[in-house]
C-alpha cells in the first residue's frame, strides 16, 4: 500500500461521515425512532445514503448542484447542535 492510498482512505472516511451518517443521524433524530447502537449507525449510513442521492439528482435535475455543500453544513450544524459540540444551551 503505498502512501497516495493511504492519504485516499484518510480523505474518503470523513467525507462518508458527512456526507451520509451526520444526514442519517439527524433524519432518525427528528423521526426520533430508538434502536441498538449498531442498527442506529446502520441506519444512518443507508438513509443518509439515500437522502445523498435524491437531493444530489434533484439539484443536479434543478441545476443548482452547490446547494448540496449547503445542505450538508446545515446538516453538520444541526448534528453539533444536537449532541451539544458546538453550543451548549
């Protein structure tokens, strides 16, 4: 394995984090369903997986494709907001 392979895996992590489980995390929050821990990180990664994909073809079909970038921080601030990362009201 050499070190561009490695650096791609150090990339490729976090953007499934944020691009798929943070969406699905926030998506069962608000549908506030309980499972076990791993069901729960199952779950995020396959709905946000598809949550990625509707609003990546509707934007793509609406030809407005950064709106994603924008969807996503929504998504990342809503996460921190809900675990208390970033605000702690």
């Amino acid at each position: 394995m050499n070190l561009f392979s490695i650096f791609s895996l150090l990339l490729f992590v976090p953007a499934v984090v944020l691009s798929f489980y943070i969406p699905g995390f926030v998506i069962l929050n608000l549908l506030k369903v309980k499972f076990e821990k791993f069901e729960y990180t199952l779950l995020s990664l396959l709905i946000g997986l598809s949550f990625f994909l509707l609003t990546t073809y509707c934007f793509a079909w609406l030809s407005i494709e950064k709106a994603e970038y924008l969807l996503l921080i929504g998504f990342l601030i809503v996460y921190c907001n809900t675990n208390k990362l970033i605000f702690n009201n």
